[in-house]
C-alpha cells in the first residue's frame, strides 16, 4: 500500500506542476509473437498513444503511458491435428498501461540517449478471427469451439533504448526500440501454457 501511495504522490505533484514534467505523443511498428503446445502465432501492426515524463532524481525519470495497440496474427499448424481452420489469422485490439523508469545519458548538440525498463499492463478490447464454425466471427475471448479462450489480462516486462533530438526550444523528437515478454498465460482454464513476446521500435514528439 506504501508503494501506491508513493507513486500516487509522484503523480500529483507531476501533473500539479507542468514545469517538471512533460507529455509526449508516440506511434510506431509491433511484433508480437506467442507459442505454445498448440501453435504458434506471429502478428504485426501497430501502437499509438501517450506518455508522460516525470523526473525523480538526476537523470533518472518516471515514464508512465497509455497506448492503442492493433495487431494481425497469423497462426501456424496445429501440433495435435491436421485441422485447421477456415480462416487462419486473427485482429487483435488492446490497451497498454506502461510504467518504465527512465536513465538518459546526455551527449553532445543537446542529443540525448536513454533506456528504459519496467513492467506494462496490457487489457484485451478485441481478439476477433473473422470466420469459425459456420463462417461466423469468432470471439477468442469468450469461444470455446476451436481450442481454449484467451485472458484479457496480461504484465509484462521488459525494456528498450532510444535516442532524442532537441526541435526548437521546447520539443524533443525520440526514436525508441523495445522488447516485452508477458508473464501470464494467455490461455484461460486450460493445461497448456502460452506466453507471449512484443517487439517494437517507433517515434514520437515530447511536447
């Protein structure tokens, strides 16, 4: 509880005062990838959102966020049968709650590099295969027709690196690059076990 409250504190004060924080608008490429005993599935698409840049002590900052994610997946054969099913990719949609700490390493022309490491908290909004049984869309999150349902839920943790360039006076823009590995299963009641790995790299503005 003394944790949350810390970190509820650090919040306050960040948002009560605009001058030692900053917000940043980013966007850019996902990888994901899970495997399991069942299959493997690899997806691309995209992130965007925000985040928010809080300093704590010297170069070392507090980067909480929130961020859109859109995948395709592509699923592989299915180890314990020739079945396959009709339609073999998925759209995955999700939100993304990152809470990284920040250490920026100052260079020279105002460059700034840093890295970054923590946890993410991801909740599913849709995970949809366009057709199933009978050319219906099929829910991951709910069916069970085809193999087991998918959690919403999922941490993760991870870290990544990035480098930023002074535009202006007051904005920087960054370009970052980032791995994530989630530590739930993403199966709901079922004996197999499914993890999941992000991969990304993207852009972004700090206003």
């Amino acid at each position: 509880m003394k944790r949350y409250l810390l970190l509820f504190s650090i919040l306050t004060i960040a948002v009560s005062n605009p001058v030692c924080a900053q917000i940043s608008v980013g966007a850019g490429y996902l990888r994901t990838q899970a495997t399991s005993e069942l299959k493997k599935v690899s997806g691309d698409g995209f992130y965007a959102g925000l985040s928010y840049r809080v300093p704590l002590a010297g170069s070392v900052s507090l980067i909480p966020g929130l961020y859109f994610t859109r995948t395709k997946g592509q699923e592989g054969e299915f180890s314990w049968s020739s079945f396959k099913p009709e339609s073999d990719f998925y759209v995955e949609k999700a939100l993304v709650a990152p809470l990284h700490l920040q250490w920026g390493i100052d260079l020279p022309s105002d460059i700034r590099a840093f890295l970054y490491a923590g946890p993410s908290f991801q909740y599913g909004l849709q995970c949809q295969s366009p057709s199933g049984l009978n050319n219906k869309p099929r829910d991951l999150y709910s069916e069970k027709d085809l193999g087991p349902t998918h959690q919403r839920l999922n941490v993760l943790v991870g870290g990544g690196a990035g480098i930023s360039f002074p535009i202006g006076s007051t904005h920087r823009i960054y370009l970052t690059a980032g791995w994530d590995y989630g530590l739930m299963n993403l199966y709901v009641d079922s004996s197999y076990k499914s993890q999941r790995s992000l991969w990304k790299a993207g852009v972004g503005i700090e206003l």
